[in-house]
C-alpha cells in the first residue's frame, strides 16, 4: 500500500502544479479575442458600456495573473516540505496540503463569479455582433484584418482549468487521509512488533 500512496502522492504534487501554472497561462489568454476584436473596432464602435465592459474586464485579468502566480508559489510548498517524496508527513506537510486546498477552492470560487458574469454580459447585447461582423468583414476585404469573434471558449474553458484545480485539491485531502490511515497502521504494527507493509 505504501508504494501506491506514495506514487499518488509524487503524480499528485505534479498534477497541483501543472493545474496552478494552467491558471496563469489561462489568465494570459484570457481576454485575448474579446479584447483584440473591441480594441480594433473602438474608433468605430464605441460606447461607454463597452468601455467600462473592456475595463471591468482588465482589472480582473491583472487580478488573475497575480493570482496565477500566486498559485504557482503555493503548489510550489508541496516541493518545499517534500511532501512529494515523504513516507511520512509532518506538520510542514499537512500545512502545505491545506494551503493548496484552501488557495485552490478560494480562487476557484472567486474566478467561476466573475468569469460567468462577464460571460452574461458579453452575451447581453452590448455588443451587436451582427453590425461588427459586418466591419470587420469589409476590413478583411479592404485588405485590413479581420478580428471579429462570438466566441465564448475564453469564457467557457474556465470550467475545466478551475475544475482540474479542485479535482487536484480534493485528491489532495484525500492523499492526506490515505497518509494518516497508513501511518497509523504502521505505528500498530511496530507496537505489536509486526513488520511494516511496504
């Protein structure tokens, strides 16, 4: 059993990892199409409902990126107090563990409120997609580009960046139940003079 728990246990702090650095890299791409079809098409297209949509909207990205860096730097404690490697946790381990779980379901929660609600209000009408699809198709043929898009995916990808921090999260708890139950056990065995399961 110890052999399985602690090759969950290297996968795990890997997978914390990589789920914390798709965060950042989710905030770096986050706005990229609604940002570059407004911004082409503001001289032309502009209201202050827009503008204020456009500014909401990048004071929550730089949000994010610190966020994403933040999450980075936390998932990097599990490596800090080797909880990747240990056979047996200590206070260190158990504290990195609940910092990761508490970081992940914190920004999960804050990122899903604000990322569906700039969702509904890209959705609302503030944009008449049919008048900029227009321009931006007389653009494209006046030899300019074209950077229209009704795309929602940068809204919508979100469920499965912030979705794989919480599965990563809740493997964690369990991971840590696992290690309790283990270390229990072996501390029975050695006070009964049994030999530990490896």
């Amino acid at each position: 059993m110890y052999k399985k728990q602690m090759t969950l246990q290297r996968v795990l702090c890997i997978l914390v990892i990589v789920a914390s650095a798709l965060v950042f890299v989710y905030a770096l791409g986050y706005m990229t199409d609604v940002y570059d079809m407004i911004y082409v098409l503001r001289a032309s297209y502009k209201t202050d409902e827009i503008k204020a949509f456009l500014a909401d909207m990048d004071l929550f990205n730089r949000s994010m990126v610190r966020v994403g860096i933040g999450m980075i730097l936390v998932s990097l404690t599990l490596l800090l107090t080797n909880s990747h490697v240990r056979r047996r946790y200590y206070i260190g381990n158990y504290a990195a563990t609940g910092l990761n779980v508490c970081a992940a379901a914190a920004v999960s929660v804050w990122a899903h409120g604000q990322i569906d609600a700039f969702r509904a209000r890209y959705l609302s009408g503030i944009i008449d997609f049919e008048v900029v699809k227009n321009w931006a198709d007389r653009n494209a043929r006046n030899g300019g580009i074209s950077v229209y898009t009704d795309s929602t995916f940068w809204f919508d990808v979100h469920y499965f960046i912030f979705g794989l921090l919480l599965l990563a999260a809740i493997l964690l708890i369990v991971n840590a139940i696992w290690k309790v139950l283990l270390m229990k056990d072996e501390r029975s065995r050695l006070a009964q003079g049994k030999a530990v399961s490896a």
